[in-house]
C-alpha cells in the first residue's frame, strides 16, 4: 500500500507526533521515509540589518538541523530508512513538487506549527495539501501521542470517495492488528456491512455501527465513545468547486478531531 512516505516539518511538537505515525507505518509497510524541511526566504524579516543572504543560509541550517534532530529522535529505532530534504522555495510548490520527486504515497503532517513562520508553513500548507494532493494525506494535531493504531474508523456511505478511503482503513488496520470500525449516517447500512464483510475476509476484525444526525458530528461523537486512534475518510474530487471545497463532511471532521485523520482523495 505505502512505499514512500513524506512527512514535511517544522519541528513543532504536531510535527514531531506526525512523524511518529508516518515512521509506524513506514515500518509496518515497509516503506522509504522522506523527511522535508522547507525554508521560505519571503517569510524572513526585510527590515533585516546586515546580510540578508547570509541570514537565510543560517536560518537553512538550523531549520535542516532541526529538522533532522527532531525527525532522528523518533526515527532512532525504526529499521526502516529515512531521509532528510532542507529546500528552499514556496512552501505549497515545494512540497507539492517534492510529493512527485519521492514518488509519494502518503504525507504525513501536522496541522499547525508554533507560531509566526511556522504557523504559516503548517498551517495554511496542511489545508492546502489536503485540497490539492493526488495522495492520501494524514493530517495529525498537537497531541502527544506514541502513534499506537489499535482502532481504526471509516466512514462510509457507499460512494466512491468513501470505497478509495475503505481500502486503506482495511490495509492499515490489517498491518497493524487494528479493529476496524465500519460507520454510516443515515438509514442504509448496505454499504457498512459489505465493507465489513470484506475486511473481516481479509483476516480484519470489524464492527458496523449506524448513528443518525449530522454526519461530521456523528462520525466525532463516535470516535471520542469508540476510543478511535485513527479516522479515515474520502474526499470529493478535485476538480471545479470540489477542489476547493474538499468536502463539507470531511473538512468539518478535520478541523474539530483530535485523533489523527487520513483523507483520500481520487
């Protein structure tokens, strides 16, 4: 399922758990992890006195520094390889250039960094990779976590967003020995059974839960009752008014959860 697996960071502590999870998978699925630090030259001061150049090229070195210092201290037992990337430029065009340049399958990221630049970096390029990337995106707040998957959840009303979706909750949930919680909103459980059935055929121990109301209050409400370690769910497409939009159900799920979530889109 996972190859290559990006995780961008600021060495905020969202970062930092990010990277837990991205590194488990990575181990689980036996994937290559790339590691990017990415400096933004236009966010620095311009009233700056002195060499400008030269306060860039510091500025590089501590954020490659701690970049790799943060990512090495959860990576230093992982068997699986990591590499580290320092590059400059416009953070959306930088990331969404380094997702085709390490053959991406997953990006794992916080949410937010911790304040000014980095508020900048990871918390408008989290919403906008989530609206723009081609790849399943993992999307992780600053909770301290030791990335431990035990309960998976996803939601699903038998369309094709939430089928693309399905296929990495099952993978995930089967690599990493996780129950897989099937739920639907509304009064037609057919698709959550048939995805349930489906998962348990691949050795996967599943559960269907139906609930009613709203359906992004619904899918918090039983994650929090459910002690869900890992939300996932599909996106709308991503052309026209869908690419911006992303999704009423998924974004509104995004911004109030506090457990990780994965998107995916086509």
């Amino acid at each position: 399922m996972y190859d290559s697996i990006l995780i961008p960071t600021d060495g905020s502590d969202a970062a930092s758990t990010a990277a837990r999870y991205g590194l488990a998978l990575a181990e689980r699925f036996d994937a290559t992890v790339h590691v990017l630090s990415i400096v933004d030259p236009d966010r620095f001061v311009t009233d700056a006195v002195g060499d400008v150049d030269d306060l860039i090229r510091r500025q590089e070195k501590r954020l490659h520094e701690r970049a790799r210092a943060d990512v090495d201290r959860v990576a230093a037992e992982s068997p699986v390889p990591v590499e580290t990337h320092v590059v400059e430029g416009r953070p959306s065009a930088v990331l969404a250039s380094a997702i085709d340049d390490y053959d991406t399958d997953l990006v794992a990221m916080g949410t937010h960094g911790r304040s000014g630049v980095d508020r900048y970096l990871f918390g408008s390029l989290a919403e906008r990779t989530l609206r723009t990337a081609h790849v399943p995106v993992l999307t992780v707040r600053e909770v301290e976590s030791d990335a431990t998957v035990d309960e998976i959840l996803i939601a699903t009303d038998g369309s094709d967003g939430a089928e693309r979706a399905s296929a990495h909750a099952v993978a995930i949930a089967a690599a990493s020995g996780a129950r897989l919680h099937v739920l639907t909103v509304g009064d037609d459980d057919a698709p959550a059974r048939s995805l349930a059935a489906r998962a348990r055929e691949a050795g996967v121990d599943a559960t269907v839960a139906v609930r009613t109301g709203r359906p992004h209050e619904a899918i918090l409400d039983y994650a929090d009752e459910a002690g869900v370690d890992l939300v996932t769910l599909g996106s709308h497409g991503r052309t026209g008014v869908e690419r911006v939009l992303l999704g009423s159900v998924a974004e509104r799920v995004l911004r109030a959860a506090t457990t990780p979530v994965l998107v995916v889109g086509p």
